[in-house]
C-alpha cells in the first residue's frame, strides 16, 4: 500500500449545543485514540466553556458509522447517552444540570471503531478527518499510539515516502510502543494519515528513533560493514566536506537537515539543544548563503538543503 491509497476519511463532527438559539461556547479537545492490529479505541475529553447568556441543556457528537462499546461520562459518572445510527452514530445527552452562562463543564466520550484501519497483508493503514468547529475551538490536542511491536515501514524523514501525515509535534517510544502527538490550531479539517507494520529482523527502526531488536547475525553483519569502511577511509584520499569551513553550530544544523529534509523548526531546536533565538538566526544565515531553502507547507516552515548546496 502506497501513499496514493485512497484513505477512508471519516467526519467526526463537533460538539453540538442546542439549548438556545444565540447559545455560545469555547470548545477544548482531548483526543486519544489506541490502535490495535484491526481496530481503534478512542476516547475523546471535550472541555465545554459557556460564553454565551443562555444555559446550555445538553450536546451531541457524531462518531464513525460502527462505533460500538460506547461510552459518555464526566467527572461524576454515567451521563446515559441517547444514541442514534443512521448514515453515522451520533450520540447525545443533557448535562448533569444546565451549564450556566459562565461555567465550564467536562464530557468524555469514549468508543472502538474498525471502520478507520484499512490492511493489506501486515501492513495497516489508519485514516482520519476531524472538524474542530473553529470559531469555538481554543485548543485540539491529538495522540495516537501504535500498537505494541508494531512502527512505521519508513523513518519520518525518508524522501518521497512517508508513512505519517503531516509529521507529528512530538514522537514517544519505549522502544516497543510508539506515540505520536499533534498539537492543532483548529483553523478548519485535519486529515491524518498513519501506515503501521510489525516489527520484525527486515523491518526498519520505528519512528522516533527507537531501534527495534537486531538478531545477533545482523549486528555482526553491521561491525564487519564498520570496520570495512574504516579500513577503505583510511586508504583513500577523501574530499573536503561541504563543511569545512563552517562553524560547528552550522555543520550541526545542516547534517540534521540533510538526514531530515523536510524538518520542521521547532523539531530542529529539540534536536540541537540551541534556543529558539539561536536556530532561527543560524537558519536565516543559511539560507541568506544559499544553503537552505525554507518552504512553507501548511502551517510550518519546513527546511530543505538547497539544489545548488548539494551540488557542491
């Protein structure tokens, strides 16, 4: 399965509040979502802020057209939601008592869906699309974890394949389970795109970094490689790295861009350890020099060696 697989992309709906005409509200998402090798568990955390003049009754929220196993509570239990199918499921119920002009409340609504997980032999393919409402919508935060052994086929920087769209704002492994994390300004559709296999000997390390386990013959295999082009390196004149002449701080950024292209500039001020002030100017310097070219995609600023700097 490739990236031009078209993907199942279900609408999860916004927060319905329907007590009153002018009623208004500040919405903040919390979605976690667990992926198994043929199904999803989500649980979704809505933070409800009544800004309008109107108490609000009750709400409504639409979910994939199999959802099954569901749940909605807050902080005092059971909420006995209304439930209903049709094209989707949409699940409703009322407040626990009338959320007043002024208050906040906390609803969770938790589900399993298979409808989202496409496969096609090992390989899984999870596909999503989520709707903040984004006049209401202050904050959508969005995890999702891998099932254990599994990871992506690709490292997150790997040319033109990818197995993760976009890339994650922060990437979390214990070496056997991985968890990617999204932190969305809510300006309208967030499409997700994640393709998951088992770790196994001819699998690649999982996303984040986080190597998978090497059988012996393989690490072996790795030492002999090592010291060969060690020997070869010490035997053959070598030409003089693009580098040479830079500062340190500089060689660092550009070998971090050249390993990950695309790298967004938050992730390279995690990656080098320098201040937000000290990248940004190393980064502009570069690209004044012609060595990076910045592109704006989506909402980020991604880094890319420039054509004429690899030519070098």
């Amino acid at each position: 399965m490739t990236m031009d697989s078209k993907p199942i992309l279900i609408l999860l709906a916004a927060l319905l509040l329907s007590s009153h005409p002018a009623a208004a509200q500040e919405l903040s998402y919390h979605i976690s979502i667990t992926l198994h090798e043929d199904r999803a568990h989500e649980v979704v955390r809505i933070g409800v802020n009544n800004t309008g003049e109107a108490p609000l009754d009750d709400f409504s929220y639409e979910l994939p057209g199999d959802a099954a196993n569901i749940e909605v509570y807050d902080e005092a239990g059971n909420l006995s939601p209304r439930i209903s199918r049709g094209g989707g499921v949409v699940v409703a119920a009322d407040f626990r008592e009338p959320l007043p002009p002024g208050a906040a409340a906390s609803i969770t609504i938790e589900f399993d869906t298979a409808q989202l997980i496409t496969r096609s032999g090992e390989e899984r393919v999870f596909s999503a699309l989520f709707s903040p409402p984004a006049n209401h919508t202050k904050r959508f935060l969005l995890e999702v974890a891998l099932p254990s052994g599994m990871g992506l086929l690709h490292p997150l920087s790997s040319g033109s394949t990818t197995d993760i769209a976009p890339l994650p704002d922060e990437t979390l492994s214990d070496g056997r389970t991985t968890r990617f994390m999204w932190d969305v300004r809510p300006e309208g559709d967030f499409a997700l795109f994640i393709r998951y296999a088992p770790l196994t000997s001819s699998r690649p390390v999982a996303a984040g970094g986080a190597a998978q386990p090497f059988l012996p013959a393989l690490v072996a295999l790795l030492l002999l490689l090592l010291l060969g082009a060690y020997l070869v390196r010490g035997r053959a004149p070598r030409a003089a790295p693009k580098t040479e002449f830079m500062k340190e701080d500089e060689r660092l950024v550009i070998e971090i861009i050249s390993a990950r292209e695309g790298i967004v500039q938050k992730r390279l001020v995690d990656e080098t350890g320098f201040s937000k002030a000290k990248v940004s100017k190393i980064v502009s310097e570069l690209e004044k020099r012609g060595i990076v070219r910045v592109e704006r995609i989506g909402r980020r600023n991604k880094l890319f060696l420039s054509e004429e700097f690899k030519k070098r």
